[in-house]
C-alpha cells in the first residue's frame, strides 16, 4: 500500500472515530426517544467504520475533539436539525472520496452504503419545534426586514432626526409586530397543520420584535443621519444572510437564489421609501 493511500486511510479513520463521538454527544442531549436511537445506532456504524480502516492502519487514533465540540455546541445553541445538516454537507465529499478508495480497499463502498443510509434516516428523524413554526419566524423576519428598512429608509429624510427616526421606527415596529403576532394566531388557527396557534403568534412577534430592535438601533447610537441609515441597511443585509444560511442548511434550500431576493426585495424597498421621504419633505416643506 502506498504511502500517499495510508495517509488518506488514516484521515478516514480520524473522520470517523470523530464522527463516532459527535453522534454520541448528541444523542446524550437528544430528548426524542426515536431520534436518540437512530443517533446511537449511526455512532456505532461510525465505530465500526473506523475498525475497518484501523485493520489497515494498525494504528488506534484519537478523535478531533475540537471538532466534536464544535457540533456538539452549534447543535446546543442552534438546533439538533442544523447541526447534522451542517455536518451531512460536509460529508458528501468524504462520501466522494471513500468511492475513489474503494479501488484500493474493497470494504470501502460498503462504507460508502452506510454513508449515504446515514443521511436518509438523519432526514427522517428530523422534527424540530423550531423547524415546524419556522414559516411563523421567516413571516416575522421577512415583514420586519421590508417595512422597517423602507420605513426607517423614509423617515431617515422626512424627519431629518435620528432620535425622532428612531421613535417614529420603535412605535411602527411594536406596532407593527403585535399585529403580525395577532395575525399569525388567527391565521394558524384557522388551519389544520398540528400547530399552536399561540406558538405560531409568539415565534412570529419576536422574530418582528428583534428585527425592529436590531435596525432601529444605529439610530440611537449615531447622530450622524446618512451613518444610522448605512449601517442599518448592513445590518439588514446581515440578518438576511444569517438566517437564509440557517434556513437554507436545514431545510436542504437554494442558499444564494434566497439570499439574492431576499436582499433585493429589502434594499429596494428601502431605496423607493427613501426617495418618497425626500419627495415627502420638499412637499410639505418640512424643517426639523
């Protein structure tokens, strides 16, 4: 066996013996009876991976554990569900890589089977709180990140004042978010999906409320006008592109199709409401 093969032998192995103990950790936290076997029965096939490649290594390697905690925090603060994700994506070039080696290892293609059984039942398995109400979130997000950036946008030149910017953005926000939250409940009342209604009302107020908190904020922070509305936009940009990539990891989406209307649909909003405070402002004739 070549020495440029051992050393790829010996990454598997490494991979796996450091998948077989993130899967253990997250079975520990895992609370779905269902969801905990299925995630100690993957571990184990990870062990027994990792016994095929040590019988060519004869070596007994350590798990990464840097890696482990890795997953095993990101799946704590954000969902059992993004974190196999996270990790499945980077699985397929493993899977990839395991074929080619089958030409010089034969147990490597049943390996490969059990990879790719692994990513049908972690898919199967899958069912999150979070994932389930996550409509009622996107509606909060999204709403929030439209109106308040083509009203903070508006304001920013009809009123002239950061401060009264942000008042006039904090009370349409509140305003705006008990609405969407009042909406969202009679809304998924009247549907038959399994749902809470007061859950549904709850996920989508609070993802309003954030949203408003975050964009209103460069305004009490700078006095500087033109400054407020610059980083209230990137922040918007950033909230767009956090939560696609959140959304699009576990819900297996297009990342860049969302991201790009998302973002168009945001800034463009903005840029007409900024045009219509200016037009607003010469109108009237306002002076603060």
């Amino acid at each position: 066996m070549s020495h440029t093969v051992m050393e790829k032998i010996l990454a598997f192995q490494k991979n796996e013996i450091t998948e077989h103990f993130i899967y253990l950790k997250l079975a520990s936290i895992e609370k779905s009876a269902k969801n905990k076997e299925v995630l100690e029965k993957i571990a184990a096939d990870e062990l027994r991976h990792y016994e095929i490649w040590k019988k060519h290594t004869g070596r007994d390697l350590l798990p990464d554990r840097a890696t482990v905690w890795k997953y095993f925090l990101i799946a704590r603060v954000l969902g059992l569900t993004f974190g196999l994700k996270l990790m499945e994506g980077g699985e397929a070039d493993a899977q990839e890589a395991y074929a080619l080696m089958s030409l010089s290892v034969a147990e490597a293609s049943g390996i490969v089977a059990d990879e790719e059984g692994h990513e049908h039942r972690l898919l199967e398995m899958i069912d999150e709180e979070r994932l389930k109400y996550v409509g009622s979130i996107v509606l909060g997000l999204n709403d929030a990140l439209v109106e308040l950036t083509g009203a903070l946008a508006g304001f920013t030149f009809a009123l002239g004042s950061a401060k009264l910017v942000a008042t006039a953005g904090a009370i349409t926000g509140i305003a705006a978010s008990l609405s969407m939250a009042a909406s969202e409940f009679l809304s998924t009342r009247s549907e038959s999906e399994g749902k809470d209604p007061v859950k549904a009302s709850v996920y989508t107020g609070i993802a309003y409320l954030l949203t408003v908190t975050l964009l209103v904020l460069p305004y009490l922070l700078s006095k500087e006008l033109l400054v407020s509305l610059a980083v209230m936009l990137v922040t918007a940009v950033v909230i767009i592109f956090a939560f696609t990539f959140y959304i699009s990891v576990a819900k297996g989406l297009d990342f860049r199709k969302r991201f790009v209307e998302m973002v168009s649909i945001s800034l463009g909003v903005a840029g007409l409401s900024f045009l219509i405070g200016l037009g607003v402002r010469a109108f009237l004739n306002i002076n603060l």
